[in-house]
C-alpha cells in the first residue's frame, strides 16, 4: 500500500546490480535453485539446497525457541490436505481468489492488476510527455489499486488499451481464479479437498482440546509450523512469491473483555520504525516510536497486540535483520478484513522493496464463531465467577396457544423465529407492539411476512443469576512467512570486499552464528599427515558437541579456502597450523586468536551458542601474528 | 511377507486391550487426534497435538544430529507439489497403484486384497470345521497376496462368493487406483500435477547439482525431511497407514564398482536380530546376526548397505526402541524391484504385528537412468585416472558410400541403426557377417529389416586411451517412515503400574529424555508465595538453558501431579518444598534427591542432554526422604 520512497533511476539500477550479486552467489553456492529444474523447472518452486536448508532450520529451530518455548505455547502439526467444508467455513474456497485475464488467443494467464501495475509504472516512468492529469491519474490507479473489482479492472484494461504482453493479441475480461491447489480425498472422487492455504484453520478447529489441554484457561497460544500452498496465477521475485512455502504461524487466544499481556513490561521500552495509518494517510514517513507508548496511546489497540509486535522484532532482529530496514506498518481500513480490530505488517526492505514477512492481527472471534457455526460444535472459552452475578437477561416467551390458533401447522416456524430473534431484533418488536399493537414479522423458514399481536409473545427484561459467562475468543495471530524472512536475511547479510586482484570482489555472507549453515571449518594449513590427524580430532569433537562444520583437506591455498566458506558465511575458522594449539579467525574481521587444540572445540561452541561474542573470546586468547606461509591470507585469495 | 508368530485367540485379545490402553491415554492426552474432527474427521489424516509434537519435533531433531551431521550428509528442502512429467519418469504415474473394488450399487470403495486377506483369516479362525486341504489353501493365498494380479485377485473373489462388507452387495471387478493426490499446477489447466508420494525424487533430480556441491566426489550423501502423500482406498490402523506422512529420507550415492563404507568398522561389531531370505523361505525365525559377518558372508549384498543397518539400529534403540522388538528383515525376490540390488526393512513389532518402519535398499542406478533418459541430462560421475588407461573398445564404422548405394533415401536411418547398436547385437552381427557374408538387421525407424553385406560396415576391437571413467553412480537409501516409528515408540514406552486405590491402574509412558516431550515439570509443594518464588526463579533458569517444562501451579496433591505428568512422560519432576534446595523426582524408578535451587537447572539439563543419566546423578545428591506431607506420593495418587 505504502509506496516505496521515490528512487532515481540510478538508485534501482543499483539495486537491481546488488540483487544480481546476492542471488547469483545464493543459486551458485546452492542455497537455493528452481525445483525440477532438469525438467525446465516450475515457476514459483524452489528447493533450498544444503546450505539455505540448514540456515532454514536454524531459524525454525530458534523461532521454536523464542516463541513457543519461552512462551510455554501449545504446539501443533496438522495435515495439509484439507477437506472442502473446513475451507468453506473459513472463506476461502469463495474469496481466496486473484484476478485473472487470458490472451484470447493462446489462453495464456495474467494477474489483470499486475498487467495495470505495469502499464501504469511504465507510462509514469518512460513517458517524459505525460501531462500532469496523467501523472496524478497513474498515480491513484497504483494506489487503489489493491481495491479494484473486476469490473474497474476491466474498464481500465480496456480504457487503457492494454493487451497481452507477450503477443499483443486481445485479454479476456478480468474473473476470480481461486488460488488454492484441488485435489480429491480418497478414491470415490466425492470428496474435494484442497492443500492448505495457511496453518492456522488446523488450530482453530482443535480450539475446544487445546483450550481443554491448557485447563480450561485464557489465555494461552497454539502454534503450528507448517507447508502451505497457493497456485498463484503468474509467480514472480524470486523466493518472495511462490507456490508452496513454510509457515510459522501463531494464535494466541485471549478474552476479548481483557487484552492485557502478563510479559507486557518486558518489551514495553522497545523503539523502532512504526508507520501507524495516520502516518501513511498524511504522506508522512514511518518513524521511530516506543512501543509501550504506541499501546498507551492507542496507536496499537491492545498489549497483546504490542507484546507480539515487540517479540517479532527481537525476533527478527537477532536474526541477523538489519532493524534501519524493518518496519511495523498498520493495515489501512481498506486492506484489513471486516472483523479484524487491528493489524500490522512487519515489513523488511529489501531490493525488491518492503516486503511484508510477517502479519500480526488482531482477528477478533471471527475464525472460531465461521467453524462454531459450519461444524455445530460450540468453540467457547467460560469464565466462572467467583461468586454468581445477577444480570438483565431479555426473554422472549411466545404463547404457544395464541401461535396456534393464528399460524395452524406453521406455528412451529413463527415460535422459532421469534424465539431466534437477537437482542436488538427483539427491542425492537417490544416497542412496536407496545405501540401500535401489532408487527408485520418475516419468516425465513416460512418465506414470507406473518403479523404478530401483542397477545403472541411477551418480551421481557429479567434479573437472572449467573455463575459464569461464555464466550468466543478473540484470536491474535502473529503468522511468519519463513522463506520470505530468509530471503530479506540473505539481502541483509550479504556484503563484498575487495580481493587480492584488482577489482576483485569478495562475496561474503554475514550470518549471526545462530543462523549461518555451518558453525566453522577445520583447515590443515599444509596437508601433512600430523596436521590431518588433529584436524580429524577437532573435527570429531566438534561433532559430539552438535557443531555442524566442514573439513577441508584440499591442497588449495589456505585464501582461497576462506574464500569460499566466507561465501557460504561461515562464522569461524580453524587453521591447523601447529599440533598443540591452532588458529582460529572470525569471518568479518579475519582476527585471529590462538587457542589450544583440547579447548577449541568448546570455545566454537560458546560463540555459536550465543553465550559469548567473538570480541568476548578475543580478550581470553593471544592473538595470532600471521606466518610467512600465511601471508597470502592477508589479501584473502 | 512373513507371518506373525502363530498366537492364540487369548495373545489376540492381550494385544487388542493393550494397544485400547496406548491409544485412549495418546488420544485422551492429545498426543495426537483425528484431524478435522468437529467436521466428523477424514480417514487417515491425524493431528499431532502439543506432546505428539514435541516428540516429533525430538526424533526429527535426534535424526538430524545422528545422520546429517554425523555423517556429513547434504541436507536439501524440495516442494511437495511435482510437475507430472518427474512422477512419469520415477513409474509412479503408472505404476503407484493398488488394486481397488466397488460396492457396485451403493459405489464404496474398497482394496481388493484386504477383502481377500480378511475372507481367509476369518475362515482360518474362526471354521473348525475346515478341512485340511482348505486351510493349507487359505494359508497360500495369504501367502502370496502381494503377488496376485488383478486377474487372479477378482477370479479368487468370485469363487470365494466374497461380496461389500457393509451392504453384502456384489463387487466390481479389480482395478489399479493410483495413490497419488492429483492437482493441476497454475491457472491454465494444462499442467497436471501431484503431491509427492516420497522426498527421494525431489534429491534424485539435483543429482548433478549436488554432485558438485560436494566437489565432484563420490561418495556423497542427500537427505531430506518432509510430508509425503499417498491417497489410500480405505486407511485404517490409525498413525501406521495414513495418507499424509512425514518422511526422513537419504540418498547415499556410491560407485558401484566399490561399495565399501570407510566407517563400517565403527559398526561392524554389533549384534541384532536379522530375518534373511534364506531364514524366511525355510520356515525359520529371525536370529541375531553379527552385522559385520552378515557382510563378509555375503547375506547383506554389500558394506555401505551394512553400514547403514547398522546405524538404522542405533538409531531406533537410542529413540527407545526395545531391540527385542526390532528384526531386520531382508526382501524376498518377489518383494524387491527388479533393479535393486538387495532390500532389507527394519520391522518393529507392534501389536499390529510386525511394521515395516525403516527401508534400505540398494537401488542401484535405476532413479538416477530413469531422469537422465526422460529429461536428456546426464546424471552421472567421473572417476579421473591418475595415468590414462589402454582400454579395449569396440569401434563401429559404417561405410557410407555402400550405404548409400544400397538403401538411397533411407540410408541415414540405416546408418544410426548400425552405430546404435549394443556391444553384445555389434558382436553377434560381426560373427554372422565374418560366417555368411550377409545378416537381416531390423531398422526400427524403417519399420522393417534390411540387410547388411560385409561391405557396408566394419565392426573391431580397437585400443584407446581412456582419461576417466564415466558411470551412473548407484544409491543405497535407508527411507524412515517418522509416523511409524513414533507409534510404535509410543507402544514401546508405554507401562502400567498400580495407584493407590484398589484396581487403580496408573498410565506411564517411559520415554528417554531424549524424546520426552516436556523435560522436566516444577511444582510447588504447597501453595505458598515463597515456594512460587522459587518455582518460577527455577522455570526461568530452565527456559535460558533451553529446556521444556511445565509449571503446575495448581493446588492438585503432589500425587495427582506426578501421574498426570507420568501419562505424558515426563522424566523428571522438581518438587518446591524448601526455598535453598528441592526435590528431583525420576519418573521411572520414582527415586528422590535433594539439589540446590541454583544448581537444579543444569542437573536436569545434563541428564535430558543425555551426559549423565539418572543413576549417575543418584550417586552424587543425597536421596529425599519423604516427609509426612508428601506420604501420600508414595502411593501415587
């Protein structure tokens, strides 16, 4: 929705030469490639090869750690096949559509706002004659873009005289192409299903035994890590846009009268780049703000609400995410669904602009009461009062003998409409019969308007005790898209220095240990037969502590090899130099320390655990002075 | 394929109320549920809830530190959704299939075998009146079940009069039903696809990738976890036969010219229960085997097969798979594909029977042919000699004037033909041309056979000098259904023992910490403020080091907070009766020592790490003598 601050043309070259640069290192070095890619490929499909797999699981491993273990949250894993009716509840086997155009010749299929998108970018862009009505035109069709029905969509292709980009040929009129894969549930092919478009349906049906696994108490939070799926119609950048991706999504069930978060103090001195609606509506820029402040004042709508805020960005930002390109940008009414309360998008800016990586909403009881409702099973939360209350309770009591007489065999019908009435439904008639005696009343199961009389019902206020109180939870759910975080992190992480050639550039990927590939490398520096065997010994210890690391027996020179493990950003390495004590060196300063070779296992480990940084390990150790051997390192080829 | 040891009807009904114990304590405490269940639940799709989970989670995690990292392995992450055209290649497109019957007036489907295999079981045992002809006819037909085409299937369910188990109607004739779940990949229709009935596809098709990721050397290693999909006629034995399920599988590429395995010795002298062909079709039971002499001998076809049973065992006895329970059970030759070298299963007895859990089988370079030949990219090594080596080759050299002459227009067709043609059809056309001057020779893009003079073409043994071999590598894949195991973990943990109330039977499943789903759980003695302190000072220090628990605040006697914990197997409890020091509880053996709040944290850690185990702990604490307050624990209720 926000647009993406205005850039030279220089200025998106030079992001389009750096996004070069990341992603031809990432594909070369087998981070990730097209899936089937012998075959021609799939668009939209990836496979991430050994090291983007590992730096996947890392960051699986401490989201786990950061949410669901420090939060004591329910975990769950749920199928991905999903039958219809769950789907038909949620919404999204009618809404979860795009808008799709076809060639009208060859059939091929486009996203209609993306060929507007285009159109309109281009014009603004290329068009150097463009009279400002034009400009300021373009300009508001790419704002409301997102809001266009089909019919507007179609008027501007036509207004425009858009066509096919790839043959010019005619376009369909824009239609509804439902984005999910189908499929069908056993042989008999009565059974339609579909693969899942996000994790949370799984939670939200599981709602009555999670929340009977918890005691019976709020609030508490399920969370579930999963594969979800969306045939998009024409899949682009990369990584950001696919057909099948990982999931980590959380909802956390609260009592909607009380929204309150126990932990709140622990986030609430947090600052960091917000862009509230107010922000974005007056063409102001996002900006620092305290997020205990943003919940005081109201910007945020509940603690709740503030605490995940406040948690996802500790999250991301020991991930390695550069916090200057992170920000939490609230929805706009037009962009948030009918019953959410609030919602913000952690967005991460990267080559290809802010990127919305995780959503964090606040969606009210909405999910809960759509599957209450489908399935007939109740999914409540009770609150037992510690000692019964009196309330006013409205009461409808129709009189079955005057239905009777009035309505015959369809008495039924009217007693049970009159007795469905909501309370508003029911005021509302109190006071019609109260003053004109009688009321015209509609009948759905009847089909028709029937007129009741005073004498039918008598709709009352009453004093009742009541010794608890049932509700729908409201649900906050903070949903991760993990391929799109772990491409923003490459962005983030990737940088180059010069080599020892001219003009020679050096890729290197800054991962954190917590989340690079590999924790280290164990290089002979010469390959001689005693530095090989301490090197295999190091590396056996190094496996019992659970130290992913590469051993690297080649007989390349000892730059070339560091090279190529700072590429795939490998945090720390081990040079077997000697075969009491050995180098150890820190991928972004290339400091080196000399640590003994019984220990060095265990100093590895404190650095990638966390427990200690490399500035913390530099002080306990000697630094290492370079041999003449190792000469050649110092300029790093 | 063998049969489960002959048992009474009384063995029957223990396993029957044993496994009814198992399940209602995994179901009631949410291991795991049927899925979608406030919609009526779809056969064979489960939910695993909060511990389910975390044991999941515990023997994913366990298998990655044992096999990845252990071994090296290149760890990839592919999509479930696969083009067509790579499940044609593999022969699942045409040949995943199971052979399928219907009721035919009311359309339910069923498999064809399972009605065969009840129809005969059912007649086994429960007709006293069988004579002895029939029964051994009966046994056959179990026997050979797996084998039996859809011919002989509905000839044996015709003359068996075997009709629709719930109406009693007729059924249709057997017919393939592929497994797969269909979909259709983008907007167009046009690109049928599938959800992936393995991960192995996903490693077979990166081959040349992967190859030089690991610097063009065999052998290597690729592995991949991830949910794989089979669409069953009819699910049933709960978590064992689902139709989504979690694979672990690898890939181990070796030449196969030299199938050792540089680490076997390092399992070479285990000894485990192994169940050889020979053993199987003598009648004999499995035996205990050394794995190292099952190699030299000859019984497991090779060593890096070997190698990885080997380790297949580790690993299950480690998760707490009792090795009494657990055979190795070779492939019988009907059982195998026709490409695969040798196949043994790792089968843990349930009571289901025997479960096929784990697979390992030589494949020999059948996957890695069937892309190279369907999508024209070579899939295959290099071996560089160190000296080029003489080789012996046959050279065929068609002699392109007689062609001519002699086949005009159709000479090209002849010509490629002729240098098609296999080393062995090249021989047998030199003998009969150097005897008869002449040979018919079929063209089988003419359609037709020519013949061939001695003139047109010239076929000799000629010396090259040869700088490298190139091969298809063959691939040894050990493939571990993660369900599976986890059920049969579950049935293998599980114990009763008695309450304090007569009859009472307590519920334990006895996990090692390893695959505990919590830890450790800490309780208040009492509900006093100074021992909540304390308990959440410690739940603190817990959560820094990583550690899942649960802190139950509730006022439940300490009795009652052990055996719900118990039920989910939870190996150690810390009791908060004093605040400088507090009680450890094991599970197991309900032992008790005193440790100091500060140092209790780390205790527990070493013990669920795994350093130490509980008897090792035991020694270094004093023991807890019960006080009057907790008598009641002693009875554990």
């Amino acid at each position: 929705m926000a647009a993406a601050p205005a850039s030279s043309a220089s200025a998106a070259g030079n992001r389009e030469a750096f996004r070069v640069a990341v992603t031809n290192t990432l594909e070369r070095r087998l981070f990730y490639v097209p899936s089937f890619k012998i075959y021609g490929g799939v668009a939209g499909l990836y496979d991430y090869g050994p090291p983007g797999c590992a730096v996947k699981a890392n960051v699986l491993a401490f989201w786990r750690q950061h949410f669901v273990l420090e939060e004591g949250m329910l975990e769950v894993d749920c199928p991905c096949v999903t039958p219809e009716v769950v789907l038909k509840a949620s919404g999204h086997v009618d809404k979860f559509t795009d808008l799709m155009v076809k060639d009208e010749k060859t059939g091929t299929c486009y996203r209609a706002d993306h060929l507007l998108k285009d159109f309109c970018k281009d014009k603004l862009e290329k068009d150097n004659t463009l009279p400002p009505e034009k400009t300021a035109e373009f300009n508001h069709v790419l704002a409301v873009l997102d809001d266009l029905s089909a019919e507007q969509l179609g008027a501007k292709i036509k207004e425009y005289g858009i066509v096919a980009p790839d043959t010019k040929n005619p376009l369909s009129d824009p239609y509804p192409f439902n984005l999910m894969f189908q499929t069908s549930i056993g042989p008999s092919g009565l059974s339609p299903g579909y693969m899942r478009p996000e994790t949370a349906q799984g939670i939200f049906v599981n709602f009555k035994d999670l929340y009977y696994y918890n005691g019976n108490k709020l609030p508490f939070a399920a969370a579930q890590i999963g594969q979800a799926f969306r045939n998009e119609i024409s899949p682009r950048q990369g990584l950001l846009r696919v057909r099948e991706f990982t999931l980590a999504e959380i909802e956390h069930f609260v009592d909607p009268e009380d929204k309150s978060h126990p932990k709140f103090r622990d986030v609430s001195d947090l600052e960091f780049l917000m862009f509230p609606r107010e922000q974005q509506l007056t063409g102001k820029s996002a900006m620092k703000l305290n997020i205990g402040q943003a919940v005081s004042e109201g910007t945020v709508n509940n603690e709740t609400l503030g605490y995940f805020i406040g948690r996802v960005y500790l999250f991301l930002t020991q991930l390695g995410i550069d916090k200057d390109r992170l920000r939490f940008r609230q929805h706009l009414p037009n962009e948030m669904a009918h019953y959410a309360a609030d919602c913000w998008d952690a967005e991460i800016e990267c080559s290809f602009g802010w990127i919305e990586c995780v959503g964090i909403a606040d969606r009210s009881a909405y999910d809960l009461r759509a599957h209450s409702d489908k399935s007939g099973v109740a999914l409540e939360a009770h609150e037992k009062f510690a000692e019964p209350r009196e309330v006013e309770k409205l009461v409808i009591t129709p009189s079955k003998k005057e239905l009777g007489l009035a309505f015959k065999g369809n008495q039924r019908m009217v007693l049970e409409a009159l007795e469905a009435m909501s309370e508003t439904e029911a005021l509302n008639m109190k006071s019609a019969l109260e003053s004109k005696g009688e009321v015209e009343f509609k009948v759905c199961t009847l089909g028709k308007d029937v007129t009741i009389k005073k004498s039918m019902v008598s709709i009352n206020m009453e004093k009742k005790k009541e010794h608890q109180r049932k509700f729908t939870p409201s649900v906050i759910e903070p949903s991760f898209g993990i391929g799109r975080i772990i491409y923003c992190l490459f962005e983030h992480c990737f940088y180059q220095r010069p080599g020892k050639a001219e003009d020679e550039q050096l890729n290197v990927f800054g991962f954190p240990p917590l989340v690079a590939p590999i924790k280290c490398t164990v290089f002979p520096l010469v390959k001689i037969e005693k530095f090989e065997v301490v090197a295999k010994k190091i590396s056996k210890a190094l496996t019992a502590a659970g130290i992913s690391h590469i051993i690297d027996m080649t007989g390349n020179t000892i730059g070339k090899r560091y090279a190529r493990t700072d590429e795939i950003g490998v945090p720390l390495a081990i040079t077997v130099d000697n075969t009491t004590s050995v180098t150890v060196r820190d991928r972004d300063s290339k400091d080196q320390i000399r640590v003994e070779v019984d220990e060095v296992a265990s100093v590895v480990k404190e650095v990638t655990d966390g427990q200690s940084t490399w500035a913390d390990i530099m002080w306990r150790y000697p630094a290492h002075t370079a041999s003449a051997a190792e000469e050649e390192e110092a300029s790093e080829t």
